[in-house]
C-alpha cells in the first residue's frame, strides 16, 4: 500500500493532432538512480507545447539497477538505438509517421543523462543538460541551456558554470538557488507523504537503499520545493526550445528577467554571439 505511484496529467493512447505538424523531436536521457519517467513533469509540459518527447530506461544506470549494483551501462548506444527507432517509425512506431520531424531535434538530460547527450550533438539544434556539464561545438548545434542547482551536493553548481564557459554560443545558464540534484526531476515528489523513495525502501528491506541515498539531494526540508523549481525549468526550457525548434523568439527577451520572475533564480547568464 505503500508504493509510490508516479502520477501525470498524461494518458495512453490519445489520437494526434492531425490537422497541424509535423512536430519536433526531443529527446530525454534520465540521470543515475532515475528511470525514463523521471521529469514527467518537464516531459508532459513539452508535449503540450507542441513537441513529440521520447524517453527510455537505460540499463545500468536506473534505479533498480543501482539498487541491484548492476552497473553495465552504454548510454550513448540507448540513445542512437532511440533515434533510430524514431527515424524509422516501424512497428509500434508507426503512429508517428508522417507527425516528427526529426530536422528539429533537442534533447534534454538530466545527471549522467546530461552527459550522454552529448552524443547527439551531431544531431540536435539545442541541448540541455541540468545538473552536469557543457556541451561541445559542431554545425549542427545551435542552442545551449545549463541548468543547475546551487546547492547540489552531487554534482557541484561549479561545474554547470565551467560547462557554461566552454560551450558554443549561443548558450544560456541559469541556476536555482537552494537547490539541489534532483531539482530537475520528479525525485523529491515521489512518495513524499511517506517520507520519499529512499525512505519507503529502507523501511521495507529493499537491497541497497542506503546506498542510493547519497544521490538523493534536494529533496530535505527547508530545500527549493519541487513546485518551485518545476514551474522554473519547465518556463525556460520551453522558451528555449520553442525559440530553435518552432522558429518562435517572440518570449527569449523574457529570459533575462527571469530571476524577476521566479525569487528561486539565484543567476542567469547568456552569450548569444
């Protein structure tokens, strides 16, 4: 009775939209000790907003894994066989076809996640890595957003600024004060009633529990709450994806007033040329 469902203003099996289209692509990569369904609340927010958003589990890094200490992982793999899936829309994937535009394409990561998506750089016009690093120049990339927490215990707010210094232009780094990892994901939310997921793990016997905890930052009392910081990346992501993506900058002269719109902006810095 205790188990810490995952709920979302989201639903299987609902026709598309037909009449408009096709509709870019985004790409999620989950961090360590997540799974694909992670940043729903990111996810089903950029579906409303016209993109197409795939995600899958990546062996050796998801939650269970971490909790089995199985850690043979190849994520830049998972995201190539991915793409591919959604270059050649078969089976299962068919639906899609004719609807992606696959010519647009951004991809978000989260932790390690943001990391990895370095490997479809090659590929997007805009990349978001939170809680990680920069991204690395080719012709295709346009667009760059660093995401980070200024507390984050795991992967320290430094290295978002010096990932911000040495990506391409035109690049945006914005970071929430208060916050920690897993600010940039559902985490914190889940099973917060009792006490979060680590909690209800430890209290049934789940094998390595107390290991998982040290990557469960954010989530203490006092910290940047999971709504506040929601509303703030799910505001700038999408401003920046639908910039590049949907060829709409009628809002990204919003951006550098953002820490006047959110008090949880602790910073936010850009270099557009």
């Amino acid at each position: 009775e205790d188990n810490p469902w995952h709920y979302c203003d989201c639903y299987r099996d609902l026709p598309l939209d037909t009449l408009r289209g096709p509709y870019p692509v985004i790409i999620f990569a989950h961090g360590t000790a997540g799974f694909r369904h992670q940043s729903l609340a990111q996810m089903t927010h950029w579906a409303s907003h016209g993109f197409v958003v795939a995600a899958v589990d990546h062996p050796g890094l998801k939650l269970g894994d971490l909790l089995a200490f199985s850690f043979d992982q190849d994520l830049t793999a998972d995201l190539n066989t991915l793409y591919a899936s959604l270059e050649n829309l078969e089976g299962d994937w068919s639906f899609l076809d004719g609807f992606i535009d696959l010519e647009r394409l951004g991809a978000a990561g989260h932790s390690a996640g943001g990391g990895a998506i370095g490997a479809l750089s090659d590929r997007a016009q805009v990349l978001i890595p939170m809680a990680s690093r920069g991204t690395s120049e080719t012709e295709t990339l346009q667009s760059t957003l660093i995401l980070g927490g200024v507390d984050d215990a795991v992967a320290a707010y430094s290295g978002q600024v010096g990932g911000f210094e040495s990506s391409p232009s035109k690049k945006r780094l914005i970071g929430l004060e208060n916050a920690g990892h897993l600010a940039f994901s559902d985490l914190c939310n889940l099973g917060a009633d009792k006490g979060g997921l680590v909690e209800i793990a430890t209290q049934y016997g789940v094998t390595g529990a107390s290991f998982a905890s040290f990557l469960w930052d954010g989530c203490d009392e006092g910290q940047l709450p999971f709504e506040d910081a929601r509303d703030i990346v799910n505001y700038s992501t999408t401003v920046v994806l639908k910039e590049t993506l949907h060829c709409d900058a009628s809002r990204v002269t919003l951006l550098p007033d953002i820490a006047t719109k959110f008090e949880a902006v602790f910073e936010y810095r850009e270099t557009l040329e």
